[in-house]
C-alpha cells in the first residue's frame, strides 16, 4: 500500500481502540464485562450477530472458495439464513429468559450438579479455539498481504491487539466495534457488487456467463470428484446449518439484551443483513475469479483467502484495497474478541466461579479469572494459528460449526425440550460428539493430507446423529429414579415456564 492507503487502514484501526476506550470506562461491572450488561436493542445486538458471523470466513474465505471453486464455495454461505431462522424459531428466545452470563447457565438452570457445568464450559473452549484459529490466519494474512511482513509477526502483532480489545472493553466494546463494522462492511460488499456490475454492463449474471465461457460447466454447476467427497459435502452442510445453535460466542449474543421480545427482533434483524450479504458475495466470488484471475488468486494464497483484497485492487487501486483491507481486520479483530469473550466467561464464570468455588466467587474474582483466561486464550490461538497458515479460513470455520453441532446442540434442545433428558444423558453426549468430532478431524485430510486414514474432513454427518443417539439412549435406558426423578419433573415444568414466558 502507498502511504495515504496506509493511514486510512491505521486510522480506522485507531477509531476501533478508541471505542474501546470509551466502553472501558463504562464497563463497571461482570455484567458488562461477559454480556454488556443486557441492554443492547434488539436492533443493535442483530447488528452485532451479523458481525459475528460474517467475518473473515464469509468475506474472505468464502469468496476465495467461489473464486477458486465455483459453485461448490458457495456451500459454505447459502444455508446461512436457514441456520438462523433456526436459532430465531428454537433457541433465542430460551436462551434469553435462562442463561445469564454462559451457555452452561441455561443447562445448570435444569440441572444443578457441576459436572454438567463442567462439560458445556470445556466444549465452549474447544469450539471457540477451532473457530478463533480461523480468524487468526485471516487477519494474518490481510497484515502480511498488505504490510509486506513475516506472518509469525502479523499473528503476534493481531494477538496483542485482540488482547488489548478484551481485556480492556469487554462485550460492550466488542458489541459497539461489531456494529460499526458491520455496516462498513455491507458498504464495502456493496461497493464491490456495484463495481463488478458495471463490467459486465449491470447484468447480475455477467460473471457467471463469463466464467461459463471461459472455464466451463465445471465452474457453474456442483462437482463431485467421489462418493466421500459427496458425503463431504453434505456433512459440511449440516454442520453449517445446525452448527449456529450451537456455536458459543454466538448464542451468548443473546444474553445482552433485556428481554425476550428483543432476542427476537436480534434474530430478525440478523437474518435481513445475512440474507442482503450473501447475495452478493457469489457475484464478488465470480467477479474475483474473472477479473483477477483463478491463477492470480492462488498465487496470492493457494487457498484463495485472498481474493477480495485483489479484486478491491483491481477494481479501485490502492484507496479501495486499504479500505477493503481495513474494514476486513477490523471484522477479524471484533470477532476474534467475541470469541475470547466466550471462552474466557466460560472459564472465568462457570470452571472457576460454579465449579472450583461453588458458586461462592466474588464479581472481581470472576473479572480477573476472565482476564487471565484472555491471556492464555490468545496465546494458543497465535501458537495453533501459526501451523494453520495455509488452510482456507471458511473451511476452518466450517469445522468449528460441526464440533459445536455435534457437542452442544443435541444437549441446549433436549434439555430445553424434552422432558425425559437427564444430567448423564448430557454429559454423555457432549462427551461422545466432542471427542468423535475431534477425532474424525485429527484423522481427516484437513490434518493429513491426501494420506489421512479417513477420506473425509467434516465430521457432523457422523458426529451429530451419533451424540444425539447416545443422549437418547442413556436417558432412556439410565433415567433418574425415586426422588429424584420427582425433583427433576418439577425443575423440568419450571424451566418450561420460563423458558417460553420468562416467568420464574
């Protein structure tokens, strides 16, 4: 970047610390600090969902994967919608009236051993690492792209700034730098969808035709090269889908409004964003693909994480690409601290506060627990982030999306859901879909490579139907007895009620 790039991509990265300046001194207590202190609007917390989930995945790694793969990129945007009109109908709502800081609080609102705590608290952390080391080489590689630095420096230099944004502002910083961002970022989807239309004289379809012409059918229609490449692809789906209602930083997002009714209009107000975003990103992906060139994307970054920041480029020169660039890390660096957020409430709050002082730790305990556990967070994702260098960031992510569907999700519906749901029951499949998930992961060619055991990298398709069995099973076969099968119908008829009418 030339010097004037420069300063716009520093000085909005300025504005982003000054906010969080700002929301540090009013951050006052454990409340701000884990949830904002619940009194974001509807409006304004679907503000910030939408920039929760269209981060570095969706507008760099999806756009690279369309780039670079055609039609089959897009599997990792289009269910998007689905997925939250899923959360709006099934869980936003339950989750406002029962949780309090974590997702483990609305499990212990039903079942009240630590153990239980304890397993929602350990998945919260492994999911959210997966998904922050997506975000890590993201913004990585914007830094070293446009700054011309070692990589291991830019992953150190995005951990110090992360850190600063956590530690010092909180949810509340982390809430306001979404929502900013999320409308520089629609500007700047805009842009590029305006600019790609007028090459192909305002015909949406343009890129496709071209790409059509210059590639072939391979370029605009679903390809399948195996059987398990198919199957692939329809887990990654359903982990996409079903992953949201599981995916920690995410449903806490709910915890920071008021009431009910303003969950809702969160998951209202979200679903509108994603649904104006994604349908233009396969528009940009194409135009990338066309305008810069397959060859030119992956010599960039082999996995095109890339490509936008070289469309930005060539369609606007060095003032679009900074500011395409820069709204770009801001993204990263907001969903990186939402993130941290998560892991470091559900260590702070439930391992430490429920589970190591039972329930007797004082607010500025849990605040420098939460401080310490920012620190380490944001250690080993720089260490896990420095070896993922050359992976695609949306396939990354997608991954993170089938460990949260397999761990958390059978065990958030049925405990909200299903009367006959004991606490071993979801202890079990937390277990069982954490450690499946993993392990077909470790043993996939994400990790191996061509010669992995496994032929396939996306574990939901296995891991999802497989912890919901169990929790099924040890319900049914292991239920709860005498008194406490009584104990657990009432808590389960008053967890009812307030779950659906917010009633205690």
């Amino acid at each position: 970047m030339d010097a004037v790039s420069a300063v716009i991509f520093t000085v909005l990265v300025l504005i982003t610390l000054g906010i969080t300046y700002v929301a540090a001194r009013r951050s006052k207590s454990a409340a701000d600090h884990f949830v904002a202190g619940g009194q974001l609007s509807g409006r304004q917390n679907g503000l910030a969902i939408a920039g929760d989930y269209i981060s570095a995945a969706s507008f760099l790694g999806v756009t690279g994967a369309i780039a670079l793969g055609g039609f089959n990129g897009f599997y990792l945007a289009v269910f998007v919608p689905v997925a939250y009109l899923l959360t709006l109908l099934l869980v936003a709502e339950p989750l406002r009236n029962l949780g309090r800081f974590t997702l483990a609080d609305v499990l212990a609102a039903r079942f009240s051993g630590r153990a239980v705590r304890s397993s929602m608290a350990v998945t919260t952390v492994v999911v959210s690492t997966v998904y922050l080391i997506a975000q890590f080489v993201g913004a990585a590689l914007l830094v070293t792209a446009l700054f011309d630095i070692d990589y291991t420096a830019a992953v150190l230099v995005i951990g110090g700034l992360t850190t600063v944004y956590t530690l010092l502002g909180g949810m509340l910083a982390t809430s306001w730098i979404q929502i900013v961002k999320t409308g520089l970022m629609l500007a700047c989807t805009v842009t590029l969808f305006v600019l790609i239309l007028n090459k192909y004289d305002f015909n949406p379809l343009g890129a496709f035709n071209d790409a059509l012409h210059t590639v072939g059918q391979q370029a605009v229609a679903p390809t399948r090269t195996t059987a398990l490449a198919g199957f692939d692809q329809l887990s990654m789906v359903v982990g996409l889908v079903l992953g949201v209602l599981g995916l920690p930083h995410v449903m806490i997002r709910f915890l920071t409004v008021p009431d009910a009714r303003a969950a809702r209009s969160s998951a209202v107000t979200a679903i509108w964003v994603f649904a104006a975003f994604y349908l233009m990103i396969p528009v940009i992906g194409y135009g990338a693909a066309q305008l810069v060139g397959r060859d030119g994307i992956a010599a960039k970054h082999p996995a095109g994480n890339l490509a936008v920041v070289q469309l930005a480029e060539t369609l606007g020169g060095n003032l679009l690409l900074a500011v395409v660039a820069a709204v770009a890390f801001v993204t990263i660096l907001a969903v990186l601290s939402g993130l941290v957020m998560a892991v470091s409430g559900a260590i702070a709050h439930d391992l430490y506060g429920q589970v190591l002082k039972r329930g007797a730790a004082t607010a500025r305990g849990e605040l420098t627990a939460a401080r310490l556990a920012t620190l380490v967070t944001c250690a080993v994702g720089v260490v896990i982030a420095l070896a993922a260098e050359r992976q695609n960031i949306a396939f990354l992510a997608s991954l993170a999306f089938a460990v949260a569907a397999s761990a958390n999700l059978p065990a958030l519906l049925l405990t909200i859901y299903w009367r006959r749901m004991t606490a071993r029951a979801v202890i079990s499949g937390m277990a069982v879909g954490l450690v499946t998930s993993l392990t077909i992961i470790l043993l996939g060619p994400a990790v191996n490579g061509p010669d992995a055991v496994l032929g396939f990298s996306n574990p939901a398709l296995v891991s999802l139907p497989l912890s919901l069995l169990v929790s099924v099973l040890v319900a049914l076969l292991l239920p709860d007895r005498g008194k406490a099968a009584d104990t657990g119908q009432s808590t389960f008829r008053a967890l009812r009620l307030k779950a659906l009418t917010g009633v205690s």
